[in-house]
C-alpha cells in the first residue's frame, strides 16, 4: 500500500494505491473516507491497480478554502489524480455521495470509464422532500456541530438488526467520522442537494454498470435502483439480502464477492 498526495486548487488531496494491474477507483460516500474500503483492498488488489482516494475535506485530503463544491468539483479533484498516473481507462465504483461523483466523472470522461459502479447510491436528483431534509440538517449542523450530527445520522444507514448485534462496526464509524468540519459536511449536503438528475449518462454509457443495493436500505430503497437499472442494456443489479446502505460493513463477504466478479470482468 502507497500512500500518495496530488494538488487541487492549492490544497493536498490524498490518495492510497495497492496492487497491480487494471485500475479501479473506489469513491467513498458522505461522512467517511477511504478506509471504509480497508477489507476490500486485500482481496481487490491481487486483481487491480486499486486507487482510493479521500474526497476533498474528508480523512487525510484538506479542503479548498470557501468550500462550497459542486459534484462536479468533486468529480474534477479525482480526475486530478486520474491524470498524475497517467490512467487511460479505468472502473470506478462510487458509494452513496460517492456514486453521484462517479456518475458526473463518467458524464465528462466517458471514453475513459470502462465500468461503472454504484454501490448504494442513485442517478436521480434529490426529490423536494429530500432537499429539505438536507437543509434541515445544515441547520442542525450549524447549530450543533457536526460530530452531533453524525451521532444521529449514521446509525440510521445500517439494517437493525445489524445495528442492534454490530455496535462496535457503528461505534468505529463514528470514531472515523469524529474528524470532519460541519463545514465540510455543509458543504457536502450543498452539493449533493443542487445535483442533477444524470438518468441519462445511464443511457449513453456504453460500458457494464454495477447497480448493489440493500433489501433494507431506507435511504436509496431497492425498488428505485431497480428501476433506474431500466435506463442502461448494460445494467448489473444485485440486492443484498438483509443489507442496510452500507453492505461493505454489513455483508463484506458478499459485498466483496460482487465487487471482485464485477471487476474480473475486464
């Protein structure tokens, strides 16, 4: 494992790289970081170049000053590393925020993606109703800081059942999580909120999408991945029985058996 650091609007992203072979980049979600793929890398790396970035203002990757991104910026700050290592075609496989990121990388570079993956995550933009949770939140976050709020938000990504047998895996969540800025997870929620609907870099991408989802994940419900896999001939879905949104925690056995075979493809 290599760490490695590329500049970004005059700050330090960093990144971790093992292995050897085609490259895949995996894209972490909101309020955590790369390390959340820790268990994947073992089994990940024997096949594949495998990148993993820490988003800009998340782990290790400072955040730029006045840090209102767009997913777009976010989408750019990864090309940056993408271009440092001189990649030509790559996978890359987005959880959650991380998925909306992937999906914009793949908009703007489609030539260069040859597998797309999202894990827990939608093409769809944000619904009303889901707009103004968020704006609920920034205010909660202003207010309480966003340790608080991470307390209170996280816990609600995992299954129950898993949540009531598993407290440790949340805890550690939680102590990763004990790191971030409310300001970088404002502006997260800012950018996550004026996304837009990107259906239709499903319909024009000519490689294989990964669509895995959660039999109990209440924040991206299966029945919306199903339907969105409607857009794509080159749809993948897989339904983690059991599984909350973070299925790479929840069920890593499976989660990693789905990734592997995904990425053996190539």
């Amino acid at each position: 494992m290599i760490i490695k650091r590329v500049e970004y609007r005059g700050v330090e992203l960093c990144y971790r790289q093992a292995g050897s072979g085609p490259a895949v980049l995996l894209l972490h979600g909101f309020g955590e970081d790369g390390s959340v793929f820790n268990d994947l890398i073992p089994h990940l790396e024997k096949v594949a170049t495998v990148l993993i970035p820490d988003l800009p203002g998340s782990g290790q990757s400072a955040a730029w000053k006045d840090f209102h991104p767009s997913i777009e910026d976010l989408a750019a700050a990864i090309h940056t590393l993408v271009e440092k290592e001189q990649i030509e075609q790559y996978i890359v496989l987005g959880h959650s925020m991380g998925g909306y990121i992937a999906l914009a990388i793949a908009e703007s570079f489609p030539d260069m993606i040859k597998g797309l993956g999202l894990v827990h995550s939608t093409a769809y933009a944000d619904t009303e109703v889901r707009r103004n949770k968020r704006k609920q939140a920034i205010d909660f976050m202003k207010r309480e800081g966003a340790s608080a709020f991470l307390n209170l938000s996280i816990p609600g990504l995992f299954a129950e059942g898993f949540r009531q047998s598993n407290p440790a895996v949340i805890e550690n969540l939680l102590e990763a999580g004990s790191q971030f800025s409310a300001t970088a997870l404002i502006g997260y929620y800012e950018a996550m909120m004026q996304r837009v609907d990107r259906i239709h870099v499903l319909q024009s991408v000519t490689c294989p999408v990964l669509f895995l989802t959660g039999s109990k994940d209440e924040l991206i419900p299966a029945r919306d991945v199903y339907e969105q896999a409607k857009n794509t001939q080159h749809a993948k879905v897989f339904e983690i029985e059991q599984a909350g949104h973070m299925s790479m925690l929840e069920t890593p056995e499976t989660f990693h058996s789905i990734i592997l075979d995904f990425c053996r493809m190539y």
